[in-house]
C-alpha cells in the first residue's frame, strides 16, 4: 500500500491481484552434448551456466 501510493488498502488489492507470482522453485537438467541441450530448450528449459564441463538448464515448477 505505501510502496504504490494508495491511502486505501482496497485500491492495493485490485493490482495484487493482477500479478502472478510465480513459484521459486525450479526442476534443474544438464546436458552434456548439443543434441541434450537442444532437447531440453525445446522442453522449456532455460540454461543456467557451464559447470565442469557440463551445460546446466532450469524450468519453473
């Protein structure tokens, strides 16, 4: 209610209500060739980083 302005807590609660949190957790992949990768993009996944060796990828729950 502060951070948006609103003296009235009801104008706060139609924009809360627009958002979508989304969920903090994440199933996790890796790939070790361009054939995993390419699988795992087209599954929604999104890459992370590089980790010995290995390319490691995320998708919200």
């Amino acid at each position: 209610m502060k951070v948006l302005g609103h003296r009235n807590i009801q104008n706060t609660t139609l924009y809360t209500q627009l958002i979508s949190f989304e969920s903090d957790e994440y199933h996790s992949a890796t790939a070790t060739t361009v054939q995993d990768a390419q699988k795992l993009v087209e599954a929604g996944f999104e890459y992370v980083c590089d980790f010995n060796e290995v390319k490691v990828f995320r998708k919200r729950k």
